[in-house]
C-alpha cells in the first residue's frame, strides 16, 4: 500500500444509480431536502431499504412517503480501515444506524463531533449535496447539554 496517494490516482467516490426505478423516488426527495420512505400501495407496509417487490404481498408498487428527518442513534461503529477505497481520505469515519421517529431504521456517515455519538440520543439528518443530481443523507446527533 502507497503512503503517499496521488490526487489522479484517486479512486470516485460510488454515486447512486439514478435510473433505478426502486429508489428513484428517494433520491428526488432528498434532493428537494426531504426524507422519503416507500409503503406499499397494496397492504400498506412501510419498509426500508427499498426493494422492488413488498416483502409482506409481493406487491410492486409502492407509494413514497415524507418521514421526519430525525430520530435516535441506535447504535453506530467507527471505521479506521476503509472497506472502499475511495472514503480513505475520510478515515476514521463513523457509520450510524438510526431510528427514525417513523420506526423504520436507516444506515448513514455520521456528522459532528464524535463525543456526541451516544446511543438513544436524538439525530437529525442533515441533506448534503454531491452535485446537482445527487444529494446524500447524513446524520447529526445532538450536543451534548
Ligand atoms: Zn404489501
């Protein structure tokens, strides 16, 4: 392993493909600063991540609701070794998993001072955007006070 990457040599960061029907819809809301969950338009299961058929029915159409943007930290890990290559420069980060007030519970980079990150504490979602397609969801938790 080189210790001293090269700029050029520098793997992309993977982008979501926005042609994906199955999570289209999520990417258009966040890009709108909004969190977005699918339900299921035939029983009404809500679920997350989006799959293509609902897992309760077999369903495959569903209809995409805003969720508040918030919730609590259910349990998160700090990662000193990149499993992609590409978030080596962001090393150590910290992935979170996160209970939306919804209930439903969402992987995502955590923000913020990591004195912060206590479980059952209270996180908002922050929206930030790559490019003018492509906007992720990152968390927050509360300061400490
Ligand atoms: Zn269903």
């Amino acid at each position: 392993m080189s210790t001293t990457p090269e700029a050029a040599d520098k793997p992309a960061k993977p982008l979501p493909d926005l042609a994906d029907a199955v999570t289209a819809p999520f990417w258009a809301a966040t890009r709108e600063g909004r969190l977005t969950v699918p339900r299921c338009t035939s029983c009404g299961y809500r679920l997350w991540p989006p799959e293509a058929l609902c897992p309760q029915c077999q369903h495959a159409e569903f209809a995409w609701e805003e969720v508040e943007p918030a919730g609590t930290l259910w349990s998160y890990a700090t990662y000193h070794r990149a499993l992609d290559p590409a978030f080596a420069d962001e090393l150590p980060y910290v992935v979170g998993l996160v209970e939306l007030t919804c209930g439903l519970k969402m992987y995502g980079l955590m923000r913020g001072d990591p004195a912060d990150l206590v479980i059952g504490r209270p996180v908002t979602a922050l929206f930030e955007p790559v490019d003018d397609e492509v906007t992720f969801v990152r968390w927050k938790a509360a300061a400490d006070g």
